[in-house]
C-alpha cells in the first residue's frame, strides 16, 4: 500500500499486529512472544542434552550386515526389547561390521571405542583381543566366545576380573559330539580333513585325538584367511580326504558360503558348528543357536548399563544345542541318513 495504515511487515507478523494494539496489550504479546521462544529453546536443548545423555552400545560383528551377522544384531536388538529398552529412547547402537575380513577388527574396535560407549558387544576371540587392545576400562560382552580363559581374556569363567565376560562354548565338548555324529553318518570313511584357522588353535588337538579314538586317520589342513581356504581344499583332495569337521572359528563363520561350497565340489561329507553353515547347503551341524545367544547378551548388557562391573559377572554357557541336518545334501552326496540320526536331529532341512 502507497500509505502506512494496515501495511504488514512480512517476517514480523507478531510485531507487526502488535503496532495496532494499544501500548500494554502490545507489551504483553512481545512479552508472551519472547517468552515462547525462550521455552522453545530450553525444550530444545533439554532433548539435546537427553540424547547426548543416552547411552552408546556399541557392537562389533565379524561378517556383513546382509547374512548371520545382521541376523545376530537383530536377536540382540530383540533381546533388549524383550527387557523394555526402546532403541533411540533408552539408548543409541554403535554398529560396525568386519564383512569378514577380522584384519579389520583392531581399527573397527579403536573407532568403537573412541565413541565413548557405555558398553560394546561382540564375539570370537579375535574381536575380544581387538577390543581389549582398545580399552581395558569399556565393558565387553562376548555373545559367543570358545576359551575365553586360553585367549588371556578372563581369569576365570566364574569371575573374570577385567572388563569383558558373556557367554562361553566348550568347543572340545562339542567338537567331540560332531565328530561322533559324522561317524555314524559315514560309518566307512578312514581319512578325514580337520580345518582349523591357524589363528585360533585352541581345541585342534582335541579334534585330532576325539577323531583318531574313533577310527579316522585325521589330516589337520589350516587357513587363517579367506584367500586361505582354496589351497586347504586342494590339499584335501590330494590327501583323498573322505569326510570333513570344520572347527569353530569366526573366520569360517563369515566365509560359510565359500567353505561350504568348496566341500560340495570335493564331494566331502562335512559337519560344521553353526546351523548357519547349513542353511547355506552344508550338510550337519551340532552346537548352538547363535542367533539365541545374541539374545541371552542383552542380559549382559542390561545388568552393565544399570552399573554392575563386567568382572563380576560369570561367563554362562548355552543350555540349549541343537543338531540339523539338510538331507537334500546329503541325496547330493550319495548319503543315506541312519534313522537314529534322524530321530535326533532337532530339524531336518527338506529334501
């Protein structure tokens, strides 16, 4: 407008109304105004300050996002619903994934570390290394470790003393069980391969004495990474290996696909750790739910968020194992399972 009545101040339209009103009412909305953005403010920086106050878990995983490991996070993620947490309110996930590659795993867990978590997950022996190298102060819950003790990461399993603890396997006691259930399975073979990584030799002898005790020839081969694995399978073959244990290790776990491929092409009868190998065609596995145990860790990491000290809390082992079977492997193989095996297996996968 060419005159001064009525003409609005666009950006200002609180000011700008306020010029018609009279000198107290006009005082009185400036006033309400500016104590509405001063409220504002003060709620803002209360979120700001309520979310810095969250607490970080951080969690370390050997694979990759799309497979066991993204599986293991979401067991973990339910565990902690299942105990009344709601991620975002309660507390932040800091997640990074060694897709594999546990050369990776010393610079993913200084990085884990330099967040500031209030507490990591994760599992294997080579992580908790990793992670203990970081920090010996940041609490450490290992959802899934075989010989914490022989790995220099506890004192003792029922009071570890530092600042990691979790869930503990007896990889012996369960080697010795897959090895016996291979035996029944392939009742006449005489050489078998023993694969190992050369990183995690806790149990090999174990699995080399369990085997010879009941009438293999054993043949340890070894591989400590991924580029590895095709040169222990060759040396299977020119060993005439005619049955396969895979022996635990995060390694194997992350290369499954590959492992379990390269047992097909060998046409070896192979029995793993982990139902995970099998779902991706292997042929047996005995031991236990890992994707369970992620969930048994929220428990850790609850009683860890509430104050409790890492080193007073016992390790615990699995409760539960189980025992799968795919059988359209072992048609493939030319495998006929005994029906004892098949009584016990707690799943079939089908033909």
């Amino acid at each position: 407008m060419s005159g001064g009545r009525g003409r609005v101040v666009v950006g200002l339209p609180v000011l700008a109304r306020c010029r018609s009103a009279g000198p107290s009412r006009q005082r009185r909305r400036i006033l309400l105004a500016a104590g509405a953005t001063i409220l504002l403010g003060r709620t803002h920086a209360a979120e700001a300050q309520l979310a810095d106050a969250r607490p970080v878990v951080g969690v370390l995983l050997n694979g990759a996002a799309a497979g066991s490991s993204g599986l293991n996070l979401d067991a973990l993620r339910a565990g902690l619903r299942d105990l009344g947490y709601v991620e975002g309110r309660h507390f932040s996930f800091a997640v990074r994934f060694a897709e594999g590659d546990l050369t990776r795993l010393p610079a993913l867990a200084a990085a884990l570390v330099a967040l500031g978590p209030a507490v990591i997950v994760s599992a294997g022996p080579q992580a908790g290394r990793a992670l203990k190298r970081a920090s010996t102060t940041v609490p450490i819950v290992l959802a899934i470790v075989g010989d914490p003790v022989e790995a220099g990461l506890v004192a003792t399993l029922a009071h570890p003393g530092g600042n990691v603890t979790g869930l503990v396997l007896q990889n012996a006691e369960l080697t010795s069980k897959r090895l016996q259930l291979l035996r029944e399975l392939v009742p006449d073979a005489q050489r078998i391969a023993v694969l190992a990584d050369e990183s995690m030799r806790a149990g090999v002898s174990e699995a080399l004495n369990v085997a010879a005790s009941l009438g293999f020839s054993p043949r340890l081969r070894s591989a400590s990474r991924a580029a590895d694995l095709g040169a222990a399978f060759q040396a299977m073959r020119r060993d005439g290996a005619q049955a396969l244990i895979v022996l635990a290790s995060p390694m194997f776990e992350a290369q499954r696909l590959a492992v379990v491929k390269m047992a097909a092409e060998a046409g070896l009868p192979a029995t793993y750790e982990a139902r995970s190998f099998v779902d991706a065609g292997g042929l047996m596995s005995y031991g236990p739910n890992f994707e369970q145990m992620y969930r048994e860790a929220a428990r850790y990491v609850d009683k860890l968020l509430k104050g409790v000290r890492a080193g007073d809390l016992p390790m615990e082992q699995p409760t539960r194992v189980e025992l799968v079977i795919n059988r359209r492997t072992a048609k493939a193989l030319g495998l006929s399972v005994p029906r004892s095996l098949l009584l016990r297996a707690d799943q079939l996968l089908p033909e």
